[in-house]
C-alpha cells in the first residue's frame, strides 16, 4: 500500500521506498514503463498474500490518477476510497496532495470488486484536505493523512458507518485494497490484481509498529506471515465488526508500520478514523 512521489527521481529507489505511502505504485509502474517491461494483472497471492474479495463491499472506492513520470510518461495509477455518505468517500490526504505531482482524473468508482469495470462511477465535484495534514518527512509518519471527497451526484450503493471507535489491540479487522500482489523491488514482478483484494489482519500494540501508531493511527498486523498492503492501496478501508456483525470503518491506509520499506515483512499504518469523526460530519455539513 505505498504510493511514491512522481517529483522523485525513478531510480533513487531506496529514498522513494522511505517515503510512506506517496505514489510508489506509480514510479515502479512508470519504471517498468520506460523499461520496456510488462506489468501483469491477476489475484493469485493478494494484496500480499491475501486473497480475493468474498463478498461484496459496497463502501469500496477506487480514485484513478494520472502521474507525470521521467521521459514523457504519464502512469495511469489509483488510490482506494471508502463511501461514507451518498456523495463523500473518504481517502488518504496524500492520495490527493498536488506537491506529489499526482493528477486526479476527476472520477471515482464505487461499489465495484473490479478495478477498471462495474460499479457506479461519478465526477469529482469537490475535495477537502485536512487541515492538518502533512506529508511525513525523512521516513516519519503522515499526519492526519485524510481527505473528503464529494461526487458530483449521490450513488445508490450504502455507504459504510464509521465506528465509535476502534477496537482494543488485538481486535481482528480487515483491509482492502486493489494495490500490487507482489511485494518485489523490480517492477518487472510486480502483478496488479483486477478484482479486489482483502486480507484479515488485527489491531497491532504502538510497540508493534515502533510507536509510530498513537492516538491518531492504528498499528495492523497480519497473522498471516509476509502478508500486507502494498503499492496503490493507500486511501483504502480498514474495517471491523459491529455488534450487530456489520462492517464499520476505522482506518485509512496511511503508511508504513516499520523501518522496513518492504510491504509484506512489516506492520501498515492506518489513520484512526473515529478521532476524525466530528471534522468529517462538519465538514460534510458545511460543504452540503
């Protein structure tokens, strides 16, 4: 689930591997582009080693974008979104940050277990950042990476609630995505999946995730060894179950867990969406 900045040099790979969560999908895309390489597509071994979705979500967004890469290329890439309102998904603040040279394309796909097909797709009509994000420096996390977008016409698809709060460590939560399969350094291996991945994970201690976690980000573990989001999963849901067995929501993908850029080999970073429970009813209440 981490995205690298399209500013960075494609070939200063160990400085853009630091960054959490930019636009890493795109500059390894991008790299394989110039390289004559081909980028696969399938679902076998998801997310990193997850699996296809097994039911149907809903709340699932993806956002495409274009990325201007070395030589002329521009990358068409994504971030995951999550539908909280009949015309607001929420997604990753860097998802939409212009500083990354990321260009939305000005659409979101929603309800879809498909990346590039099925679902309800609507215009971007409005996009509010949080006021206090910032991009995280020299490998330190994001800050409140979030960002509210509304379509230009409500969906029909039922948006998600998000939780009164997350639950204690050791919950067990789940993450989606459509983000690459294969946690390789060469883009030459990495294999973008076409359906929807999901992965069972648990709500890891602050310990776990070298105290990068805290009040405002969850640490998520895997159980399951060298499995973890990945490249073009940022902005996605991390969901968990209410007492009455539904899906709530209580994370966004954020950034890595670790000091260890590799995907599967470490903890994910997520936003704690219940403590921005209140900006986000506001804001949606302001901007109608």
């Amino acid at each position: 689930m981490r995205l690298t900045p399209a500013h960075r040099p494609i070939s200063d790979t160990r400085s853009v591997r630091r960054r959490a969560l930019t636009v890493r999908v795109a500059a390894a895309a991008g790299m394989a582009a110039l390289l004559g390489a081909t980028l696969m597509t399938g679902s076998a071994n998801a997310i990193v080693n997850g699996e296809d979705s097994t039911e149907r979500y809903s709340f699932m967004a993806s956002i495409p974008l274009s990325i201007p890469l070395e030589d002329g290329v521009v990358l068409k890439a994504g971030c995951g979104a999550t539908l909280i309102d009949r015309q607001w998904v929420l997604t990753a603040g860097h998802c939409m940050d212009p500083d990354l040279g990321v260009t939305q394309e000005g659409l979101v796909r929603v309800g879809s277990d498909h990346r590039t097909s099925g679902g309800t797709v609507r215009k971007v009509d409005k996009v509010v950042m949080h006021p206090g994000y910032a991009q995280g420096k020299d490998g330190a996390p994001n800050q409140n990476d979030l960002a509210l977008v509304r379509l230009d016409r409500p969906v029909s698809q039922k948006p998600i609630r998000i939780a009164k709060q997350a639950g204690p460590v050791g919950t067990p939560t789940r993450i989606l995505g459509f983000g690459t399969v294969v946690g390789a350094d060469s883009p030459r291996d990495w294999v973008f999946p076409e359906r929807l991945q999901q992965l069972d994970t648990r709500r890891g201690s602050e310990a776990e995730c070298v105290n990068r976690a805290g009040e405002t980000r969850l640490c998520t573990v895997s159980p399951k060894p060298d499995a973890m989001a990945c490249n073009g999963d940022s902005g996605g849901p991390q969901v968990q179950r209410a007492r009455n067995g539904r899906w709530e929501l209580i994370g966004t993908t954020s950034g890595d867990g670790d000091n260890d850029p590799t995907c599967a080999t470490g903890p994910g970073l997520y936003t704690n969406v219940p403590v921005y429970a209140d900006w986000i009813r506001k804001t949606i209440r302001k901007s109608g």
